[in-house]
C-alpha cells in the first residue's frame, strides 16, 4: 500500500470511531446542534440591527 491509501484508509477508520462516539453520547449531538441554532439567531439579529438602523436613517431623511 503507498501512503495516500494508507492515509485513506486511517483517516475512514478514525471518522467510523468518531460518529460511533458521537452517537452514543447524544448530549454532544444535542449540544452541537444548540449551539449552531443559536450562532444562527445572533448573527440575524445583529444582521436585521444593523440594516434596519440603516433602513430607518434612511427613511427619515427621505421624509424630512
């Protein structure tokens, strides 16, 4: 065997024993998913903040 597959072949070896372990804690899984819905939900609302500031200047020295 040359070294990529050998590299191949550890690397598939040590992502099965990693999702087995993933699935036997589900706290993990639960908190990976957590905490990417909340990453989700701050960089929207700092999003939305910050272009409807933006927005409502702009509105109101459009009507002014």
């Amino acid at each position: 065997m040359n070294t990529i597959s050998t590299s191949l072949a550890d690397s598939s070896i040590m992502l099965r024993r990693n999702c087995r372990h993933i699935a036997r804690t589900l706290v993990a899984i639960f908190d990976a998913a957590l905490m990417a819905v909340v990453m989700i939900l701050v960089s929207a609302y700092r999003i939305l903040q910050v272009t409807g500031g933006a927005y409502n200047r702009w509105r109101n020295q459009s009507g002014d």
